[in-house]
C-alpha cells in the first residue's frame, strides 16, 4: 500500500462511528460488514472537496479495487468533482466494473455529465447492455436522472424497457425508472405499464413505487390500483 493510499485511509478511519456502521452494514447485503468503516456520507463528501485535486487523489483514483466501501464512495465523490467531461467519462468508465453495492452505484454523478448529455448518451446506452449488474444499473439510473425532461425521447424507454436481469439491484432501478417515467412523462410511461410489455416483477414494482410516490396523481392512482388487480 502506498503512502498516499494509507493516507487517506488513515483519515476515513478517523471519521468511525462504529454505531453508524453497524446501521450502514445492514444496508449492504453485498457488502462483507468487515468492509464498512461507518463514514457518514458528508464527511466523506467534505474529504472528497479537501482531497480533489491533491497528489494523493490522483494516487488514490489510480488505485483499484479498493478494500472498503467508504474507499469506493470517496472515488465516486472525487470523480464528481472532475470539471472535464471526458476525464469524468473515462473515470467512471474505470470505476464502474469494481463497483459492488448500490448505494455506490447512485451516488456516483460527476456533475459535468449534467452539460453534455448529448455525449453522455452513448454510453449510457452501453451501460445499459452490459452483463455487470451495477454497470447496468449505473446506466439506467444515468437515464432516469438525465433523460425524462427536456432530453425525453420515446425510445429511451424501449432501452430501458429491454433490459432482461434477473438481479434484484438492477431489476429495482428498472422499476424506479418507470415509476419516475409515469410521473415525468405520463403519456408515454403509461401504455409499458398498462400493458404486459415489461417484465411482469418489473411492472408490479414499477406501479407499486408509482403508488408511493407523491408525484403521481390522484388520478392516476385511481388507475394504478384498477391496473394491478389485473395482474
């Protein structure tokens, strides 16, 4: 281990709060609990601002796989603050294979992404048909955040629509993609609920998230709860 990596370490092991991590493990059943330091995410975030830019960042972000799931985040949180686009693709295109949790997975957002959608979209499109389950999943929550306002086009939710998986974290994002759409774009959301086009767990959460959600409309919710009692 280098110096810059035990460093850094060092620093998350002086942010413990044990009881945190125990809370934090249990939330990460793909995670072994004796790789959750119990970092709270804003302090990690204020790590990640203090670090950017630094020689033991450049280190760090280098330096793959990681051994904990706090060393994971602060990658994520330092690659959101990379201000060149391309740099930002290329790091989370390095990240992504090593990612093992969603929690990592959904916060990982480099803000640059937010100015270069169009360039984003490739990608994001490739994620989506990769064989990684978070991969995947990076893909489809990359298209939830980015994709149903004014960069909304039909098609994207054929993309999102011909995902087949059978792993839980990915067919979730899935549901949580069509449960946003219905809120975001309820026209053409609608017919891939209204219909068996989805995958039939896959569009049972979708509406059960939609029902929770209070962006869905009164109406609406009125015809979610006729729809289900047809499935």
């Amino acid at each position: 281990m280098t110096d810059a990596i035990e460093r850094i370490r060092e620093r998350l092991f002086a942010m413990q709060d044990t009881d945190y991590q125990a809370f934090q493990a249990k939330l990460l059943p793909t995670v072994p609990p004796g790789k959750v330091i119990g970092v709270r995410l804003p302090d990690l975030r204020r790590c990640a601002k203090e670090l950017a830019g630094t020689a033991d960042a450049a280190v760090f972000l280098e330096t793959l796989p990681h051994t904990y799931y706090e060393e994971n985040n602060l990658h994520g949180f330092l690659l959101e603050r990379i201000r060149d686009f391309d740099a930002a693709l290329a790091g989370v295109e390095t990240f992504l294979p090593y990612i093992d949790n969603w929690a990592t997975c959904d916060t990982t957002s480099p803000k640059v992404f937010a100015k270069h959608t169009d360039a984003l979209l490739e990608p994001v499109r490739r994620w989506i048909g990769s064989q990684q389950t978070y991969t995947v999943r990076y893909g489809l929550g990359m298209l939830m955040r980015y994709y149903l306002d004014e960069a909304f086009r039909p098609e994207y939710l054929d993309w999102a629509g011909k995902v087949q998986s059978e792993e839980y974290y990915v067919r979730m994002m899935a549901a949580w993609f069509f449960a946003t759409a219905l809120a975001k774009q309820p026209q053409a959301a609608w017919p891939w609920l209204a219909q068996p086009r989805l995958d039939p767990w896959v569009r049972a959460k979708a509406v059960q998230k939609a029902l929770e959600s209070r962006r869905i409309t009164p109406e609406q919710k009125q015809a979610l709860r006729a729809l289900r009692k047809t499935f």
